[in-house]
C-alpha cells in the first residue's frame, strides 16, 4: 500500500526526518522521570499504559505508585482478588480496566507462567489491551518496531499533516503511524512523539515555537493549529436523577453504614454501593418494607459527570438507633478498605469528616 495523505504523496525525505529529529529531541526535551521508565518492566509498561488510558499522566502518578508497591510483579498481581485491586483502583475511573487487569493477571499465570508475552498477536488477545496499547508495550518494553495510536500522538499526525478531514480514516492514521517509525530506537520514538503530544503539540495553544519538527509542519506553516483535528461536536449529556442513602447506626459504633455490593454489570460493576434508587417508587417500597420512614434528613446533593451521563444524586440519610439487618445488605465500617464509586467516597469522605470532628 503506497502511502497518501490529503490524496498526495509526502516527502520521502520529511518522513525519516521525523522520527530522527524527535529521538534527538527527546534526549534534553522529553520525560524520563515517569515511574514506570524506571527499572523498566513490560508488567510496569502494561500497568500504567492501562492506566493512562482515558486518564492523565498528573492523575494516573499516584495510583501507579501506590499500584506497583502493593504489586511489583505479575505474581504478585496474579494473587490478588478483584475486590483488593478495585480498592486501589477506587477514584481512578473506567473500573471495567481493572477488571481486565485481574482477568490478565489469571492468563499471564496460567498461559504464560508469569512472564509477559512479546508477541503481538499474544499480547493483542489479553483483555483491555487494544493495538495502540499492545503496540505502546511492544515499543517501550521490547524496543520493538511497532506502532501506537492514543490521543496524542493522533493529534500531532493529524497536525504535521494538516488531516483536516474529521472523516480520515483511522486505517489511514495507522498507516501513518507505521510509517513514520524508525529502524532502531522505538522505544525512544515512541516516548518522544507521547511526550511531544502531550507536552508541546497541546490540543489548545500548542507551543509551535518550541516544537522541533515546526520546520515541515503542515498546520504551522498553514497557520491550521486552532483547526486540526477538527472539534468534537459538543455531546449532550444524558441527565439522570439518583436518589443514594445513608443508613448509619446511631448506635455504639456510629462508624457503620449500610451497602451493598454492585453486581458485575455497568460502570460500577463489583464497588461497593449504598442503597441506590432510580425511580421514587422504588424508594418508597425500600423504605416501606424496612419500616424506616421517620427520621430520613436531607444530606446533600452531588452532581457527577460521566463520559454520557450526568449524574444528579441527591442524598438522603437515616440514622438507627438499633442494630438490625437488611436482606441482601451489609454493615461496613466507613474507615475500611473497600472498592467503591467516585460519588461514593466523596459521601464517605464527608461522613468520616463529621464524625472525627
Ligand atoms: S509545529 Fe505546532 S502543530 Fe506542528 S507538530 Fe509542532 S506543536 Fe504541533
């Protein structure tokens, strides 16, 4: 297949200066204080590349820190339950990635015997890993001429060269990317064309002065920086009511509140939840066939957005002053260690608040 972009064939010569220029670039220029570039591992590679997979570097530095100490290698992940990795997942978002974590761990243990794969057509067939990830462990991990395709490097292709074309096909992209690797150096290359995204050709204001592939840009030269890539229609969020309840015993340990644990569908699959109703109606029938109709308090109101929902949940609570059951519900101690929602913890946080006061 010859390689065309905007229908025409690019400069053979601009093409393997790309790479040569960002590798030299990268040596004063790019990241080499990430955690996982330290002591590099394919497992580390694998983790934070989940990781940052719809999530920042800033915000993913923690949890990979916290991730690793706790898990340093793939047996000690392959050990872990779903419910201990979901807690250290607690906050991060997109839960189904640490599912897909325990589900490769069990693989890597009994297919693979602890080590991670090398090939791609391996490495592709793990749960959670799409090419631009497998190709991101392939690079960086193995030094190996593959390449990747996440948010960044998409924009500074489609930049360079001035893709306006919303419609450009993602085939397109990655025969472009492919085509842009060099001989030698791959993980080097594909750190540099990351950190250039991420740090230079930034989706506002990209700094174009401090770029060092500026020379043969195509949207610098055009002037088409504020236009490639095209802007994302403006997606209006789904508005959902939520009705959450804090029932907490009001009664020698006031560090109990009821929950329940979610089963293994939706966002917030296997987290743990408080009781949490949709519909009024089913509220109602909680409430009634638990005889818990006096002393329910406004608590608060949270609003949280979500990639197509926005959430508004207000926030009821019931304090008891008995201890007493609820079928398919549990106690739990708010300080304890358990996997549970954004929305949730903030609850929980404002909870523990109060009562350490
Ligand atoms: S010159 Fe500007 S638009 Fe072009 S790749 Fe560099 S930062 Fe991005």
């Amino acid at each position: 297949m010859e390689l065309r972009v905007n229908g025409e064939e690019p400069n053979k010569f601009h093409l393997n200066q790309f790479s040569r220029t960002l590798i030299s670039w990268h040596k004063n220029n790019g990241r080499h204080n990430l955690p996982w570039q330290k002591e590099i591992s394919p497992y580390k590679v694998w983790i934070s590349e989940v990781m940052l997979q719809q999530t920042q570097v800033k915000t993913v530095l923690p949890y990979f820190k916290k991730f690793v100490e706790k898990y340093p290698n793939i047996k000690a992940l392959s050990n872990a339950k779903l419910d201990d990795i979901l807690i250290l997942w607690t906050g991060l978002g997109y839960y189904r990635r640490a599912e897909n974590l325990y589900k490769t761990s069990q693989i890597l243990k009994e297919k693979y015997r602890y080590k991670f794969p090398e090939l791609y057509e391996d490495i592709i067939s793990l749960p959670g890993i799409g090419r631009s990830t497998a190709g991101a462990i392939l690079s960086l991990a193995y030094n190996k001429k593959y390449p990747i395709l996440d948010g960044n490097v998409k924009r500074v292709i489609k930049r360079y060269f001035a893709i306006r074309s919303s419609k450009e096909d993602e085939k397109n992209l990655w025969y472009i990317s492919e085509s842009l690797l060099p001989n030698k150096n791959n993980n080097i290359y594909t750190q540099s064309i990351m950190d250039l995204g991420s740090l230079v050709c930034l989706k506002n204001s990209p700094t174009c002065y401090a770029c060092p592939i500026k020379k043969n840009c195509m949207s610098n030269k055009l002037n088409l920086t504020n236009v490639i890539p095209a802007k994302n229609i403006k997606v209006n969020k789904k508005k959902t009511l939520k009705l959450y309840l804090i029932i907490i015993q009001n009664f020698k340990n006031k560090k109990l509140v009821l929950m329940k644990k979610n089963n293994n569908n939706g966002i917030w699959a296997n987290l743990w939840n408080l009781p949490s109703f949709e519909k009024k109606t089913e509220y109602k029938k909680f409430i009634k066939n638990n005889n818990l109709d006096s002393n329910i308090k406004k608590y608060d109101n949270i609003k949280h957005n979500l990639t197509h929902l926005s959430l508004d949940i207000d926030i009821l609570k019931i304090e008891l002053c008995k201890i007493r059951d609820f079928d398919n519900y549990s106690w739990k101690n708010i300080y304890d260690n358990i996997g549970l929602s954004k929305p949730v913890v903030m609850i929980i946080n404002k909870l523990k608040k109060e009562i350490d006061k």
